[in-house]
C-alpha cells in the first residue's frame, strides 16, 4: 500500500484545524461560565447584605427566625439553581468541544474503513 503524502498533510491539516476550533470554543464557553460565577458571587454578596440589614433592623426574636428560615430557603434555592445551570453550561462545553472534531472523526473513520 504506496502512502499518499498529500493526503497524509490534509487530513492532518484538518485534523489540526478541527482541534484549533475545538480548543477555541472551549475557551469561550469556560469564559461564559466564569461569567456566570461571577454574577452569582456577585448576587449572593447582594443577597447576603440585605439579609444582615434586614436582620440588624429586627426586634423580636421570632422575626429573626422567619427572616433566617427565608434567607436560608433563598439561599438553597439559588444554589440549586446555579448547579442546574452551571451543569447545563458544563455539558455545552462538552457538545461544542466535540463539534469541530466531529466531522473530521467521521471522515477519518470512513476514509479507514475503505
């Protein structure tokens, strides 16, 4: 079986351009995650400081409670909420990652195959 360096340099050329892109989006979409843990830092500060304010401005003991009982469900909903998105965001990266090397894999197995 004689090898054809021409075609050898091509599918090695899109082969590395199908990882260039790959490596690309993956950079994108880690940054769209920092994004989205930034804001909810930034949100959870927020949220932290009216509850403390809420808290400093009440008189009777089971008002604190009821306003902690609040904070606390409030909390944990909105870390639920963030883990789903963020594991929405985790499995896209993988999705994107994979689409530019989709294709050249395809080609490669078919081009094996024959």
């Amino acid at each position: 079986m004689a090898i054809n360096f021409e075609e050898y340099q091509k599918a090695s050329k899109e082969q590395l351009d199908a990882v260039q892109a790959s490596a690309i989006e993956v950079s994108k979409q880690l940054q769209a995650i920092a994004a989205e843990n930034t804001d909810f830092a930034k949100k959870t500060l927020e949220h932290s400081s009216a509850f403390v304010e809420k808290l400093l401005g009440v008189s009777k003991f089971e008002d604190a409670v009821t306003l902690q009982q609040d904070y606390v469900k409030a909390s944990y909903e909105g870390f639920v909420a963030q883990a789903t998105k963020l594991s929405e965001l985790y499995a896209n990266v993988a999705k994107e990652a994979y689409k530019p090397v989709e294709g050249v894999w395809s080609k490669l197995q078919s081009t094996v195959a024959a």
